[in-house]
C-alpha cells in the first residue's frame, strides 16, 4: 500500500483525465474477480527499446 497509496482516485483522475468514479469501478472489477490476462503493447512495456520492425513477407508474387 506504500506504492500506490498517494494516488487516490482523485489525483489520477487530475492527471489523466479519467473520472475517478470510472478509476473505482475498474479497482473493484480487478479487485474481486475470480482470474484474470492482462495484456498490454510492446511499446507501452518497453519504452526504452527501439520499435521492431513490421513483419514482411517473404512470399513471391
């Protein structure tokens, strides 16, 4: 609770604009369910590495 106990719902919601009702909702559906996946995107994980590059294909026309 060190970590995350100065950011209340309200100061979140003044940072990034998302209403703090929606921030508690979202706590009580992760808080309380039964499993969970949570993905996220390489970019978001890893901001310090370079993009890859996109796939290509390596079929001829």
């Amino acid at each position: 609770m060190r970590t995350v106990g100065k950011w209340t719902p309200e100061r979140v919601e003044a940072l990034t604009g998302v209403p703090a009702h929606k921030l508690q909702a979202a706590a009580e559906i992760l808080g309380t369910c039964e499993s969970l996946v949570s993905t996220a995107l390489q970019g978001c994980t890893s901001p310090c590495r370079p993009p890859r590059q996109p796939c290509r294909s390596t079929t001829s026309t």
